[in-house]
C-alpha cells in the first residue's frame, strides 16, 4: 500500500513539467460549489448548488425536500377540522394566510360563506399577517446583504402584530385563528382601538425602513440591475405574488378574483417596471401600505352580526372537488380538494406560491456574482416549510 | 367566472358539427358520470345530495367540442369550469388552450390516485388566462404505469410541478428534460402518495444506510 501510494505520488511528481505546465496554476475550468443546506442566508434548509465559472455563475440547481412532512398525505388521514392548524405549519410566517386559503377552500366544497362580520375579521387579520410576513423579509433580506439595522427596526414593529394575534388567539406565530364557516373567536374588548393604535404607530415606521434603504447607496448597488426576471419569463414560470408585480404584471388575486370581503375595499396594486431586487423591494414596501389602507376601511366599518356560519360538527363536504386560491404574501396559494364525501379530505393538493417561485431562481441569478444569489434567494421570499411541505 | 365577458371567441363551429356534439354532450352526462360520483369509498353512507356538476357551455367549449368530439367532456363543479380530456388529446388541448386561447399561466399540475379504478390516476392541470382573467382544470385518466407527455415545452413552470407528480405518484412525464424526485431523496423507493402507501410507511431501508437509525418512526 505504501508503496503504490509512493509510485503514483512520484509519477505525478515526474509528470510534473515546471517550464511548460500543462495546466495553469489556477484552474479556470468550471467549480461546482454547495451553497446550503445549512447556512444562515437561504432562509431554512436550502441546498443550491452553484456552477461557478470564479464569481459568474453559470447555473444553479435547487435541492429541496429537506423539510418535507409530507403534509398532503397527512391531510388524507385527519378530518377536515383537525388538518386546519397543519396547514399554518407550511408558510409558518404568514400563519393566518394558509388558514383563510384552507377554510374558504372546504367552504366553497360544501357551499357554505362565512358571515360578514367573520370576513372583515379575517381580512383585518390577513392584512396585518401580510405586513407581519413583509416586515420579517425586509429585516432577513437586508440582513443577508450586509444592512444589519432594519432586522431590528422591522422585529421591535412586528410584535405589535403578534401581540394582537395573541390576544385574538392566543397565538403569536402558528395562530389557527379561523375556523371552516368563519372564526372561532369573537374579537377581544378593544381590538378596533388596538388595530387604530397598530395603523398610526406603524405608518411611520415604514417610512423609517425606507429612509434607511430606499436612497441608501449599497442598497441600491446591491439591489438595482440584479435578479432581473422579465414579465414573460415570471409567467412562464408561474412566478406570482410581489416578484410577478414587480415585473410590471399588475395582477392580485385579491383584485382579480376577490374572495373574503375584498371587493368592498379600495386599495391599489403597486406594480415596477425592470423586475429587478430593488423594484421588488419597492412593491413589498408599497404593499405594506396599501394593507394598512383595506384594515383601515375594514376596522371602521366590522359589521355585526354572527361570525359562524351554520356548518355541522361533523364537516363532510359532498362529493366533488374544488381549487380555491388567495393571495398569500408570497403570491398565490391554493388548495385543491377532491372530497369522496367522508369526514376526511380524500386528496389535499396544496399549490404553493413559495415552491413555484423558487424555480425562477435560476433564471434570475445567471450571470450574477455568487454573493447575488444570496439577495436573489431573499428577494424571491421563500420559505422553505412551505416549499418542502 | 369570467363567461360573461369574452365576445372576440371565434364562432363556433358551423351547425353539421355542432348537433352531433349537442347529442354527444347530453349523453356522456348520463352514461359516464365517472367524473362526479367515483370515489364513492365504501364507508360513505347515503349522504344529503349536494350540488352536482352541470354541463359547461361556453364559445370555448363548443369550438372545442367540434374539433375533438367524444374525446372531450366539460362541465361546471360550484362555478369551476373543467375539462375532462382523452388521454390522447392531451398535449394537442393544453397548447391550444395556450396558443389560442390565452391560458398562459400554469397554476399548478397535480394528480389522484383511484386505486379501484381500472386508470389507476387523474392527472389534473390547473391553468389560468391573465387576459380572460379564467381559470380551468384539464384532467385526464391514466393506467398505472402508464405515462403522459410533459407539458415543460408548453409552461416552463411544469418542470418542478411534474417532477413533484413524479416523486409522489410515480407517474412518468415523456420528454421532462429532468425527471427525478424533487421532495424525497433521489435512493428512496416508493411514491408516497399513493393510495396503498400507509401514513406510517416509509423506506426503511433508506432509512437504516442514510440515517444510521432503526426507523425513522
């Protein structure tokens, strides 16, 4: 054994020709480098593999399923009621969003709506959710590129959110706030005045992010011109929510399709133009206003009345099959369900936004230095229990 | 959803063909009611009727019926159009309907599995059309075993979708330019989501040389 080692180390020594190397001293040719699973900028358990070419990457390709569950199959083997709080365990950062999509589904499935006060309810709860999962991707995002600040400023605001949340529910991260034919809960005394206090403490807190970062010259550097996905490539690629807005394609299920009590608010889509990392940031920061407008009209004018609609204890929605989507802050999550008429579920599809739009990453970072894919990554907003399920 | 507002369809086909699919229309409802009442697991008791599927008649579905005939059922489930194709039709409908007709969003690629059926799976398409602002489900029904053309050439989104169809139901995607499990590690044997695949069940095997653990259980 030694010796064999000691033949091929001097073999290779003597084929060694130090005038003229075959090789230059550094290689040039392609490097194939892991990115994840385990670090701090994918956002979870993400593993990229990069093809460099020194900084320029040549393509990526995305190993994912490190959290799978397997929350479809699951779904098949508990009741209508008692998948509900699994679903807030996929996108666990906007909770309330994956719970309204889940119940407006079986509800359309066995025909039923929500009444009108249980809707403004949770469109004031989704929104807020929405600002909440905004906020907590503007502080990782910046952090991932080197603005340590905004994590700090976006976490102290987003538990004004969370407080909220617990004093509906009693849940901060994984609420389960509704039920199926509308909410469980009957709003806490002061909730209004608590959501009013939420929208005139936090207005200006938005503008501080934006002070921070808008005209911040790195960020701009580090945001501007990078990850550019045009308009037709996000629609091939499924690409919604705020990357396909930021490509300029102005469409929100929320307008497009209304569901919950959507239609009975005014509010805009905010939209850009190059479909670049900045332009992206531009339309979250936009959203997060446009959310405070519709809590604002829908805290000033809850309808009373009853928040359940009559739905049996025992949920068998009829035979047949439905796909609902809403507009989760990450684009659009749907469920589609295919009821045999028992009490469970006889498929779950879940259709998520985060899942489909991590497919465009590498459209998006082609050609960009390897510390883009780390903005591209928080810039397409992932989170990865949602993408694994 | 959005039928009301969609005048510049073309015509529909000249009245020769549209009376035999008139007929054709009003006879699968009654004789091949496969798609409503299938699963009908034994468990189920006489449940209170709900609502049931109505045939969907739309300028879309009349061109439509026109060109393919029997190979091609549409009907309406609580407000939601659908398709339910030939499996040989499959890949000529999903590109019309991209081509012509604007769906040119791939919401999402999924599938069923009906073990007691004869075509073991239902591969369901979700589309949309930005334009139209609608939204439709194309199905078809396939044996186990059996494969289906990959729909990547047609919306570049499939290629995860199918691999995902792939990973958990073992259904094979002619021309997918990538097929492997995307979720599940690439060694593991088994498509979970498969009716005859347990809750509980996993691949121990996998399990024991890549964990270094009796069960993952």
């Amino acid at each position: 054994m030694n010796d064999s080692t000691h033949d091929a180390s001097s073999r290779a020594l003597s084929n060694l020709d130090l005038e003229t190397p075959e090789k230059p001293y550094l290689d040039s040719n392609e490097l194939i480098i892991n990115m994840g699973p385990q670090h701090p900028a994918t956002h979870g358990v993400l593993r990229v593999i990069l093809k460099l070419d020194g900084e320029k990457v040549l393509g990526t390709e995305c190993v994912i399923g490190y959290l799978h569950r397997g929350v479809e199959k699951i779904a098949e083997n508990r009741t209508y009621t008692m998948f509900n709080p699994y679903v807030d365990r996929m996108d666990y950062v906007a909770a309330v969003s994956n719970g309204l999509g889940y119940c407006e589904a079986v509800e359309k499935l066995m025909n039923v709506e929500a009444p009108a006060r249980a809707k403004y309810i949770r469109v004031i709860l989704t929104e807020l959710n929405r600002i909440a999962s905004h906020q907590l991707w503007l502080g990782t995002h910046a952090l991932d590129i080197g603005a340590m600040t905004p994590l700090f400023y976006t976490f102290r605001d987003r538990e004004e959110i969370l407080k909220i949340f617990e004093k509906y529910c009693g849940a901060r991260l994984t609420t389960h706030a509704f039920r199926i034919g509308g909410c469980q809960y009957e709003t806490y005394a002061g909730f209004e005045k608590e959501v009013k206090n939420f929208l005139t403490f936090v207005a200006p807190k938005i503008d501080e992010y934006e002070e921070l970062l808008t005209t911040n010259r790195i960020w701009i550097e580090r945001t501007k011109n990078v990850g550019v996905i045009s308009a037709a490539d996000a629609i091939a690629l499924g690409v919604t929510g705020p990357v396909l807005r930021a490509s300029g394609v102005k469409w929100d299920l929320r307008k497009a399709q209304p569901y919950a009590a959507y239609s009975e608010f005014n509010f805009d889509i905010p939209t850009g133009t190059n479909g670049d990392t900045y332009d992206r940031y531009l339309v979250r920061m936009a959203e997060m206003r446009q959310s405070l407008r519709i809590i604002e009209q829908a805290v000033n004018r809850i309808p009373e009345g009853p928040i359940m609609a009559k739905v049996p204890k025992i949920i068998k929605p009829p035979v047949g099959e439905i796909y609902h989507s809403i507009e989760a802050p990450k684009g659009e999550l749907g469920y589609f369900i295919v009821s045999d008429g028992s009490t469970q579920p006889y498929r779950l599809r879940v259709r998520p936004p985060s899942f489909v739009n991590l497919q465009a990453l590498d459209t998006m970072v082609r050609g960009l230095l390897v510390a883009d894919v780390v903005a591209v990554i928080g810039t397409i907003d992932i989170v990865l229990g949602e993408v694994d399920r | 959803m959005a039928e009301e507002a969609k005048p510049p369809v073309p015509p529909p086909p000249p009245e020769g063909e549209k009376k035999p699919a008139a007929e054709e229309r009003a006879a699968p409802a009654s004789a091949e009611p496969a798609k409503p009442a299938e699963p009908a697991k034994p468990a189920a008791p006489a449940k209170p009727a709900g609502p049931v599927p109505v045939p969907w008649t739309s300028p879309l579905v009349e061109k439509y019926r026109g060109q393919y005939g029997s190979g091609l059922d549409a009907q309406t489930y609580l407000g939601q159009n659908y398709f339910a194709v030939d499996r040989s039709l499959i890949p000529d409908i999903l590109r019309l309907l991209r081509d012509e007709e604007q769906f040119d969003y791939c919401v999402d690629i999924t599938a069923v599995h009906y073990p007691q059926r004869e075509k073991q799976f239902d591969v369901v398409w979700i589309i949309y059309s930005f334009p139209r602002n609608e939204r439709v489900r194309v199905k078809t029904q396939i044996a186990d075993g059996a494969s289906i053309p990959s729909s990547v050439s047609i919306w570049a989104t499939a290629n995860w979708l199918e691999r995902e169809v792939y990973d958990m139901f073992g259904i094979q995607f002619d021309g997918h330019p990538d097929l492997k499990r995307i979720l599940l590690p690439d060694g593991w044997k088994g498509h979970p989501l498969r009716k005859d695949y347990g809750i509980l069940q996993q691949d121990n095997e996998w399990v024991q040389i890549n964990l270094g653990i009796e069960s993952g259980q």
